[in-house]
C-alpha cells in the first residue's frame, strides 16, 4: 500500500494460523515440504515425518487438507496476518492487533479432483487467473478487518499471543471493518516494510521474517531493489544510511552524514531541522520490556495446542460433506508413507484432535495403502 508516510507490505496467508511457533524451524517445514534431495521426487514420509515430530502444526495442517487448501485462485480467498501486529499512537500506547481480509469475490475453493485436473492441464492456472482478471480491470477486493486486544488482556489471555499456531477466537475478540483492499499491481513485498502507527510484535516468526524476504528481493532484485517503481514510496522518506550499491540512479543522498546522531544538517530535506537522525516506527513502550507469559516462549506441545483444531474438526462438520473430504484428502496422500510406524504416528496426532477423527483417518488411509 503506498500511503503519505510511505509504503505498508501485508504480506499474508489464506490461513490464520502456521505450522510452527519457532522460526528456527522455518527451513525444516519447507525441506520437509519440498522434495527428498535424493529422489527428488515429493515425499510424504518426509512430510508426516516432520509433522508427527513437530505436531505443533496440527491446527494449521487440518486447515490445509480441508476444502480451504485447494483454493480456486487467490481472488477467491480470505487472508489473515496470522501474526500479531500492534496499532500504535505517537504517545507510546499501543494495542496488539490481528488483521483479517475477506474476499469480497466469495470464497470458492476446488475439490480435491479438481484441484489434481487443473495443476496437470493448466499448472499457470493461478497467476492466469489474476493476471487477466488484473487486465480486465477487474481488480479484486477483499474487506479489512481487525481483532483488537489490550496489552492487559494481552496478558490474562488463555494463549499466548505471539503463537502462531493459534487463533484469538473471534466470540472473545470480534472483528471490526476498518477498510477496504484493492489488488492492481505486484511488487517485491516485505512484512517489515511499515509506516507509522502500524509495528510489529514480539511474535518471534514475525520476527524472523523482518530480515528473511529484505535478504530474498536484495539477492534477487539487487540492493536498490526499493527504487524500483513498483516499491518505491510515493513521498520522499528519508533515511541516509541506506546508500551505494549497484542500480543506484538518484543522488545517493549527497553529502548527508550515513551515521544516527550527527548534528549536520542534512542537504536532501531542508525540512529535517535537528540533523539526522533515525526515526522509530514505535516508541518502547513498558510492554516491550515486560517479561511473562506472553513473552516466554516454549515449543513443547500440550492438550492445549488440540483445543483449537478440535473446534476446527467441530466446524467443519457443520458443512455437508466436508469432514470426509478432510479425511480423502489426508488419507490420499498418507496412503504414500511407506512406515506403518509412522502411519500410527500421523493417526494418533489427529486421534489427539478427535479420536473418531483418528480412527476413520486410519481405516481410510490403509484402505488406500499398496501393500
Ligand atoms: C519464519 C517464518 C518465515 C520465513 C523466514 C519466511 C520467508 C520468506 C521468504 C524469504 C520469501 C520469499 C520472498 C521473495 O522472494 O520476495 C517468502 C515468501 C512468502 N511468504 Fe514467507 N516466510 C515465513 C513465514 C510466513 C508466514 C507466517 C506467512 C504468512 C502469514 C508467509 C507468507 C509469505 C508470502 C505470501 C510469500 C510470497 C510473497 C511474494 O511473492 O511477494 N510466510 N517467505
């Protein structure tokens, strides 16, 4: 979004919720995910592997094999930060935030047979679909809602609130309309691309992704990438230390000093009166500082973590068919693990969800399985 104060990146998931709450595990999911470097084939033991060993995940992953994991392109989808944001005031008070955005094209999704004709007929299917749809000038739009918690409820609340593998439900903080997205144009975006007033929490997996996709756009686009027309700010934003480098084409701030706290007067902005300095997106506030539950962080997974993807199985089962469509969809492609140990794993992660859910997953599954 290009605002008066320069640009904010949403950089969002269809899902709320992630498969881990340690960003160290970040390249584990995605290896786990990707193909085995042996084979290079796709390899779904080494998927349940990862998932039975790190079952933090089990939120996420019921959302990923219900109907919501194959959707029917990305205008046709909800999107949610996941992450706890923060809304903050010039004055240090703040309030943590989740942002939700609702397709205002109706959420469509494919069936699971569907989804396997398309990826094989037309695997260009979804950046197609937005790219014409972008040339028709039908630019999608999805509604923007936020949660708002106080950092004391922050404090008393049942989760914490920088777990990425779970939601605030909404009967304890509803959602309230604040405005409405239009998608026109790409760009290189980065959650830590932000403007006053909107900060990032101490959520951890956020965090980490602040460094991990400036790194990704500096190797693939260059270090200036943020020149580039597309991500440049549409009003001067002045920051000195950010200089050189190949593709720089502007004046490279001139003689501006490239260190904080010097008392020369800058040349670029003859508004800047106290020289250069760097400014905060977010004063420090008490709550930075404190230390508790919120803050603590532990990867070690209890019945606590199954108490939300219990509610999920509940809600999938008001809509017709749906729970056994989550269970085609698992069994498909657990039927691929080839350890019957490991099989017994993946069975009792979602027997701890739902045990009826457990059983039926493994009658479907070893209906499927080659022996
Ligand atoms: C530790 C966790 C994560 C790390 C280190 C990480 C890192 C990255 C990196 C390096 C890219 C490539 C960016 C580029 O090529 O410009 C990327 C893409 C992306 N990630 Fe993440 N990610 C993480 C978790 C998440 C989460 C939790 C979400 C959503 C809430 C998310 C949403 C996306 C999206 C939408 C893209 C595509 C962006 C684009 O094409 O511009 N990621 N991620």
């Amino acid at each position: 979004m290009h605002t008066d104060e320069g640009n904010l990146d949403w950089v969002f998931n269809n899902t709320p919720v992630f498969f881990i709450r340690d960003p160290i595990k970040f390249p584990s999911v995605n290896r786990s995910h990707k193909r085995n470097p042996r084979s290079h084939l796709p390899d779904p033991n080494m998927f349940w592997d990862f998932h039975v060993g790190n079952p933090e995940g089990i939120h996420q992953l019921l959302v990923l094999f219900s109907d919501r994991g194959t959707p029917k392109s990305v205008r046709f989808l909800n999107s949610y930060s996941g992450h706890t944001y923060k809304f903050t005031k010039a004055d240090g008070s703040f309030n943590y935030i989740k942002i939700h955005m609702k397709t205002r094209q109706g959420v469509k999704n494919f069936t699971q047979e569907e989804a396997t004709r398309v990826a094989g007929e037309d695997p260009d299917y979804m950046i197609r679909d937005m790219f014409d749809a972008i040339q028709r000038k039908e630019f999608p739009q999805w509604d923007v809602f936020v949660q708002v918690m106080s950092p004391s409820e922050a404090e008393a609340y049942r989760w914490n609130i920088f777990d990425m593998t779970k939601v605030w439900p909404q009967k304890d903080f509803p959602l309230k309309k604040i405005g409405k997205m239009t998608l026109n144009r790409n760009a290189a975006f980065s959650p830590s691309t932000m403007v006053p007033g909107f900060a990032a929490s101490a959520d951890p997996i956020l965090q980490a992704r602040l460094f991990a996709y400036p790194d990704a756009a500096r190797y693939r686009l260059g270090v200036n990438y943020q020149q580039l027309p597309t991500n440049a700010a549409k009003v001067p934003v002045y920051c000195p230390f950010e200089r050189d480098g190949a593709m720089r084409f502007d004046d490279n701030y001139g003689a501006d000093p490239n260190y904080v706290g010097s008392t020369l007067q800058p040349t670029r902005f003859k508004t800047e009166e106290n020289g250069v300095t760097s400014q905060s997106l977010s004063l420090h506030t008490d709550h930075e500082k404190w230390v508790g539950e919120v803050s603590t962080y532990t990867s070690q997974v209890t019945d606590e973590d199954f108490v939300q993807p219990a509610a999920l199985w509940e809600v999938l089962g008001r809509e017709q068919g749906h729970q056994e469509r989550v269970i085609q969809n698992l069994a498909g492609n657990i039927s691929g693990v080839t350890s019957s140990k490991l099989r017994d794993g993946v069975y009792a992660l979602f027997g701890r969800v739902n045990q009826e859910l457990g059983a039926k997953l493994r009658k479907a599954t070893e209906a499927k399985v080659k022996n």
